[in-house]
C-alpha cells in the first residue's frame, strides 16, 4: 500500500448510503483499498440543528418541489474543509468530459456536492462551489449517481489503478476518437467471424486496420466528435487501406 493516495475525493450528499457499496466494489473498492484513491463521504444532514435535520425549504417566488438551502451545505463543507475544486453536480452544469477527467485526475483531488430536489440555493454554487458538472443532457434524482460516474472516470486515470496502462490510452475518447472493435474467441460464432487482419500476426496492420475503424465508428455515430478531427497523413492512408465500415 502507499503511504499517501495519489487522488483524494471528498463527496457531500443527504444519501452517503448510495455511494458507499459501489464504492467498495471492483476498480473503485481496488484503487481504494490500495492507497491509490482516498474517496471520503459526508452527510449534508451532520452540521444541522433542527430535530428533523432539515436540508431543503421552499423556493422564494413559489413553484414546485423544494431546494436544499444554503446553511447545511456550507456547515458540512466548512467543517471538512474538502480538497479543492469543489463542483456542484447539477444537470445545468458544465459538460463532463475526458479531458476533465484527465485535469482533475492530474490534480490530486476534488470534491463533489451532489444537488437533490429541484436543485441548490444558487448562493452555494456562487460562494461555495468552485465550479458545476454535468455528466449528460438529462435530468437525475440527484447528484449521487452523477458522483460515481465522475469518481470511476477520475480514477481509472491514477497510475496503478488500471491493471493494464495501455488501456486507458486505447479507449473511447482518449484521443478524442471513440475506440475501434473489439473481439475475442471463438474466431467464429454462429456464421459471424472475427475480422482476418486481427488473426494475422501483423501488429503494424493491425493498428492502422484499429485506426481506421476508430475514425469510421467515431464520424458514424459521433459526426460532432469527428468533425473537430484533424486527419493526419496517416489516418487518411488508414482510411484508404481499409475502406469498409466498422460493423455494428
């Protein structure tokens, strides 16, 4: 085990409970019980006063549902005082990417307040909060399950967490591509064969044959994504090689 975690993650939610098993389980529960990852839960209900523990309260102006006022979530920050950024999980947040997850892999921990009702008393995201996330245009219960897609993004990143290094560099979105094909054996199965240039022994050919079925899969089914592509000498010749689309 390290001595210090390369990646520390406080996360503040009325509902700890959600994130705690997951947490414990597979890559995360792994990376976490390492040393790699330091991944801290706190209860926005901890620093209230009241018997009922009270987090949310009407909106001012009227409307539906509540909002989660501003004196719990300040309370249970600064008593933790958590490693910075702090960012507000929201569906009005800014767009979760790879590239953010390389930024905030790289340095050395964050924190996470996971929003529930209709939203947060907008003095928290202005005055506490360093910045907000999003990780889809669609809108959650709460920020909980929003926590540990950013968390398992994040950390998959740390050196030592993924079993094989190269994988992280080879996946979907790592260079702005969505990844190529993938099979395993059988070779054949029910009339459906795995591509020859996989079973040729031929590492050069196959890379370029990968490459050019990322380019295809990524200009199909993400246009915007490949669009912002810059094709290379190398991808262009990738293509010619290997004309046909990848399959589905």
């Amino acid at each position: 085990m390290s001595d210090e975690p390369q990646l520390r993650i406080a996360v503040f939610t009325i509902f700890p409970q959600m994130l705690a098993e997951p947490l414990d389980t597979s890559l995360l529960g792994r990376a976490r019980s390492a040393g790699l990852v330091d991944v801290s839960l706190h209860d926005l209900r901890a620093t209230t006063t009241d018997r009922h523990h009270s987090v949310d309260d009407a909106p001012f102006g009227g409307g539906a549902g509540m909002v989660m006022a501003p004196e719990p979530v300040f309370g249970a920050v600064e008593a933790v005082d958590p490693p910075r950024p702090l960012l507000l999980l929201a569906a009005g947040g800014t767009p979760f990417t790879q590239a953010r997850a390389r930024e905030l892999a790289a340095g050395g921990g964050f924190s996470l307040l996971c929003g529930r009702y209709e939203g947060v008393d907008e003095r928290v995201a202005a005055h506490l909060c360093d910045g907000t996330l999003s990780v889809g245009d669609y809108v959650l219960a709460g920020g909980e399950s929003a926590a540990l897609v950013v968390i398992e993004a994040v950390a998959r990143l740390v050196p030592g967490v993924m079993g094989n290094e190269e994988s992280a560099v080879e996946e979907s979105f790592a260079d702005g591509l969505l990844e190529y094909p993938q099979y395993t054996r059988p070779a054949e199965f029910r009339g459906w064969t795995v591509p020859e240039v996989l079973r040729s022994g031929d590492h050069a050919r196959i890379a370029r044959w990968r490459r050019a079925q990322a380019l295809r899969r990524t200009e199909s089914r993400r246009p915007d994504l490949f669009a912002a592509h810059e094709l290379s000498p190398d991808d262009r010749a990738a293509l010619a090689e290997f004309p046909s689309d990848p399959p589905d």
